[in-house]
C-alpha cells in the first residue's frame, strides 16, 4: 500500500488545518477530492507528504506526552508496552463470577462485559499499549478514559482503554437499559477476561496477592493505542 493511500482524504484535511490553520476540515477534504485546488499558493495534493510526516511526530509526541499526563492525574507509573504481553484467561472471568458481589451489577462488569477470548481478538488488532500503574488512591478508570481520548485526538483511532474495578460513574447501573456514561464507562482488565497479575509481572511490576489491610496495594489500566 502507498503511503498516500493509509490515511484518507479526511485525516489529510484535519491535520492540514491543525498545522497550517487555514480554512476549515470540511473546506480542505472537499479542495483534496478536487485534486485542483490550491490552498494558500499550495497545490492541495502536494501537501499529503508533510501531512503525514506531521501526524507521524504529532502522534509520537502525544504516546509521550500521555505517559506525562498519566502521571500529573495522579498514576504512580505509566509504561508503553508491547501489546503481546498482555495476558487473557479464561479462568479470570470465573473470579468475576464466583467470588465479586460487582457481579452483573453494571454493564462494564460480566456477563455484560467483553469475554477473554472477545478481548485477545481485540488485543491482536494491536502492538502497542499504555500499562498505567496506581495505588488506592488513584482514579485508574478515569485516566485511562481520558488517555483513551487524547490518544484519538492524537491520531490513534482504534485507542480503548480498560480500567480498574467496578464502574462508579453512577449510584446504580440499570443494566436493562443502554450506559448513560457510553463515552466514559468502560471494562476493567480484570472484568474483560484479563489477567492483570501476569500482565504486570510481564512488564516490570512485581506485584503479589494482598493478604491484609497492611499490605500494598496495587491497581492497573490499560490503553490499547496502535
């Protein structure tokens, strides 16, 4: 495929207009398809090289500057990972079902949530991710979400991010109804069928089983980017 061919015309005309401020994303997409338009003295196909030299380093910036932001919201550690070590098992759906009174309580928790095998398929599309690591004070969901989003913005279209823990966005969930939160709420790792222990020792985290009140605890997101 050539590289003029992997973003398409509308990709083209957002970062035209965020680099050179110039006309608006409808007006640019529509002179692209034209191929005869000029925008401020430039032939408007002749653009597409720098367009996309620029969404490469803009993108690349923001992976880096996410990890920064991670941390200003109050993460204690936010690594890029490679995607294939993220682990998935079917047993971890068992834990969320024999043993977590969250369960069926809200539709980010099972039966609602994605299965461990709906999650590896999803996990293959990927080879990059955000691990986020935090304490019981961190809002883990909430800046996952939120990196989830910057990271679109960014570029990074297919980025989805699983939180920590039961969804707290609403008092109650009324799970015969559709998410009042959609772009909000979204699964725990451990919720969609992933094993967080392993998925944290695979990348530096040596994390075990909490055995008291005193003992350190430990809560991890994850973003899916690229």
């Amino acid at each position: 495929m050539a590289a003029a061919d992997r973003f398409d015309t509308r990709s083209y005309a957002t970062i035209f207009v965020r680099a050179h401020g110039r006309a608006s994303i409808d007006t640019v997409e529509a002179m692209w398809l034209n191929k005869n338009e000029q925008i401020g003295g430039r032939h408007v196909f002749s653009v597409h090289r720098s367009a996309l030299a620029e969404n490469t380093t803009m993108a690349g910036k923001q992976v880096g500057r996410v990890r920064t932001l991670a941390r200003d919201m109050g993460a204690k550690e936010a690594k890029i990972i490679d995607a294939k070590s993220v682990v998935t098992a079917a047993w971890v759906r068992f834990k969320c079902q024999f043993g977590c009174g969250g369960y069926g309580a809200t539709l980010t928790c099972p039966p609602y949530s994605p299965t461990p095998e709906q999650t590896q398929a999803t996990i293959d599309c990927f080879n990059k991710a955000l691990l986020i690591h935090g304490d019981k004070h961190t809002r883990i969901s909430k800046i996952a979400a939120a990196l989830e989003r910057e990271l679109f913005l960014a570029g990074y279209y297919k980025a989805f991010a699983f939180g920590s823990g039961p969804c707290r966005l609403c008092r109650s969930c009324d799970v015969t109804k559709s998410c009042k939160n959609p772009s909000l709420a979204r699964p725990s790792m451990e919720a969609a069928g992933i094993d967080v222990y392993q998925t944290a020792r695979n990348n530096g985290f040596h994390i075990e089983v909490v055995t008291s009140y005193e003992c350190e605890q430990n809560y991890f997101g994850l973003v899916l980017i690229e």
